[in-house]
C-alpha cells in the first residue's frame, strides 16, 4: 500500500522516505495526435524539434523563424498584423500559418526543449513572451497586459501571450522543461527568469535574494508564488542570467 505523505506521521525527518520522492517531474517523450494530424517531440531535452504530419487542408500556426523543414506539398503564408500594443510590449508582428498535406519540423532558436499542451475550452493559459512555438487552428493567441508591478518584477515584460480555445499548444523553454501541477490550495514559488507558462494565479512575493535573479540592493528580492489548482511549466535555464555569464566571459577589447 502506498504511504500517505500528506500525513506528517509519515515523514521522517520532516522529509519524505528516500524511496517517495515528491515534486516536480521532468516532462516525458511526447507523440500524439489532434484534428487533422499527428506530432512527435524528439531529441530531447536541450536540442528538441517538433515534427507534425498535417492532413490534406490542415493548418498549423508557428512562431516566424520556427520552420526547420518541410514538405513542398505544404504550403506557408506569411499575416503582418499591426498592433500598437504588440509594438509597445515588443511583440511578433508577424505570424505564419502552415496548410498541409506533408511533413513540417519545428524548433526553438535556443537550446532547449518543447512541450504540448492540449486545451479543452475550460482553461486559459499564460504564456511567456519567448516561449510560444506552434498552434492547432482553433487555440487562440491573444496578448494582454499583465499589470505593471508584475510586467517589471515577473520578468516577462508588460504583456504576455493569453492563450485559450481548443486544440494543442506547443510551448519551447531555455534547457529543460519541468511540469508541476498544484492541488487546489497548494502554494509553490517560482524565481522569475525560469517561467514557461501557467494556468493558475500568483501573486510577488518579497523574500531575502540569497543569489535569486530578482535581487534587489537591499538585499531582498521578488518571486512569484502560485496557488493551485492548476500547473506550472518550468525551464531549467534563465535566458537572462545566461546572458550575464556570457558578458562575463567574452573577451574584452583592449
């Protein structure tokens, strides 16, 4: 029988037996289909593509940049959209749409892996503002603004993708992804630079930096903390940190 780790008894130490391990999970391989086709998620987790077999008529929406290869039966269209929110907040303002038959492989620019997630018309979820990669027809991307405390501190700028409908979404990350999924009333904290996307609330919460990336001068710093229900998807590399390191070794000119 199962041991219950929601009951304290059953913990030794304050921690969970080294045979029970609990938290977050690293996402497995992915294959599957949807309305009109059918996906694999392979060379996981740091040089992941999607490769998508699209019926006759079926179309796929991408991030621009994102084709890899394809069928020449597939054909591509290229929407501008111009939007005055999409220029404050720095968004795409392109889109491209890929209509089958054929075969059509995607990937992120950054080293990292990829992630579908199937929507019902139940859920919204948020999405980071680098971290969409491909959609089926009837999910729908929207940007919206998130509020200013949480554009500056949250680290994913003043809008971020809202996604909803029905259909599947495919999310990329910097490194690997990780999937936690919350009981209802359950809290986790995320540091900022490490969001992907969500489906349930949060609020910043003030705690002491010790190293974390939101780092303020007094020493103090800024996470975000979820509330379930609902699921977090992680990555395991901060774009921006990444950055600094890079800064940090690269010659300097004389």
């Amino acid at each position: 029988m199962q041991t219950n780790l929601n009951n304290p008894a059953n913990l030794v130490g304050g921690a969970p037996p080294p045979t029970h391990f609990v938290g977050a999970v690293a996402t497995s391989d992915d294959v599957g289909t949807f309305n009109g086709g059918s996906y694999r998620i392979s060379h996981r987790d740091t040089n992941t593509i999607l490769t998508v077999q699209l019926a006759v008529g079926c179309p796929l929406h991408a991030k621009p940049g994102a084709m890899v290869a394809m069928s020449p039966t597939i054909t591509l269209k290229g929407n501008v959209k111009f939007s005055v929110k999409k220029i404050i907040a720095g968004g795409e303002l392109s889109s491209s749409t890929y209509t089958g038959p054929g075969e059509l492989i995607l990937a992120p620019s950054a080293l990292g892996d990829i992630t579908s997630i199937r929507l019902t018309g139940q859920e919204q979820w948020s999405v980071g503002h680098d971290a969409y990669l491909a959609s089926t027809q009837a999910v729908v991307k929207d940007y919206k603004r998130q509020g200013l405390g949480k554009a500056i501190f949250s680290g994913e700028g003043l809008f971020v993708y809202k996604i909803s409908g029905t259909g599947l979404l495919w999310v990329s990350s910097f490194g690997a992804i990780i999937r936690k999924d919350l009981a209802a009333g359950e809290k986790y904290i995320v540091d900022n630079g490490h969001l992907v996307a969500w489906n349930t609330s949060y609020v910043l919460e003030r705690v002491a930096s010790g190293g974390l990336i939101s780092g303020l001068s007094s020493g103090e710093g800024l996470v975000c903390k979820f509330t379930g229900p609902g699921t977090v998807f992680l990555q395991t590399r901060n774009p921006r940190e990444f950055a600094v390191f890079l800064g940090g070794i690269a010659p300097q000119n004389a």
